[in-house]
C-alpha cells in the first residue's frame, strides 16, 4: 500500500475505524490465537485441517488488522471547515436527482473508507461523490458508470 497518500476522512469514519481496530485486536485476536494453540497442540500437518483453517483464519486476521492501521495511518481527520459558499465536500450533505430517472437520493459525502450507499453514505472517491466534489447548488454533472452515462442535478447542499 502507499503510506504517503493522504485520505481525508470524518471524525465519526475515524473513530469507527478505531473501534474496529481495538475489537479485532482485544476480542478477536485472542479468540484465534487459542484457537490456533488448541490446533498446534494435535501436531502441524498436512492431515490438521483444525490446525490448518486456524491458521489460515489467524493470517486473514492480522491481514485486516495490518490493512486497519494502514487506513488509519493515511487518515487526515477533517475538522470544522467554515464553509462561506455551499459547495459539495467531505462531511456535506447533498440531495441529487438523477436526471434521467427523476430519483432523487440524500447522502453525506464521506471519506473512502466510510462509504455505505444504503445508509445514505456517499464516497468522495466513487464516480458520482468525484464527479459532484466542489459543485454548487443547482449544477449538473455527467457521470461515467458501467451501464453508460447518467446526468445527475445538485437540488441541496447543507453543512451539517
């Protein structure tokens, strides 16, 4: 992974990226260790497969534990912006209409690693969180999607 890249992120998307951390490595990481001990203890083989799948489970795990602090890391926590124009950035939220549907969708634009489109959490990386990023009120913007082009209009931007 490139440590120096920089991904700003909210508080909120920090402080679960924490939680996260803290549960896998004080909850879990001790759950799998035993029971990589419990599995060594009836020999390292090829025929284990309790000792195999506990270590196989114990490498994902500390995988995504090393991915976590990675995350973490890069994270630019973004603190109280004053915003004296409306414009679409991290931690705003934005009601857009796809123009040629007519749905419209409220999300909060997030950071990377926070993005969860069903509960109303935009990435700022995705197609449409790009294509929106520094837009005002009331603008249009083409976004380009596997299924083809798609117009999408800005109706509101507030700061939270």
């Amino acid at each position: 992974m490139n440590h120096s890249r920089r991904v700003i992120i909210t508080r909120d998307g920090f402080l679960r990226l924490i939680d996260r951390l803290n549960y896998l490595k004080h909850v879990v990481r001790p759950r799998v260790v035993e029971e990589l001990k419990e599995a060594r203890s009836f020999g390292i083989n090829l025929n284990n497969t309790q000792f195999i799948n506990a270590r196989e489970k114990h490498i994902i795990l500390e995988k995504n534990i090393h991915d976590l602090e990675d995350k973490i890391h890069r994270s630019e926590i973004l603190v109280g912006c004053r915003f004296y124009v409306k414009r679409v950035f991290i931690g705003t939220e934005v009601e857009i209409e796809n123009l040629e549907t007519g749905e419209v969708n409220s999300y909060k634009i997030v950071g990377p690693y926070e993005s969860d489109v069903a509960n109303g959490r935009l990435s700022s990386t995705s197609p449409v969180g790009r294509a929106i990023l520094g837009k005002f009120e009331g603008d249009v913007v083409r976004v380009e999607v596997p299924a083809g082009t798609r117009r999408y209009r800005i109706l509101s931007i507030s700061v939270p």
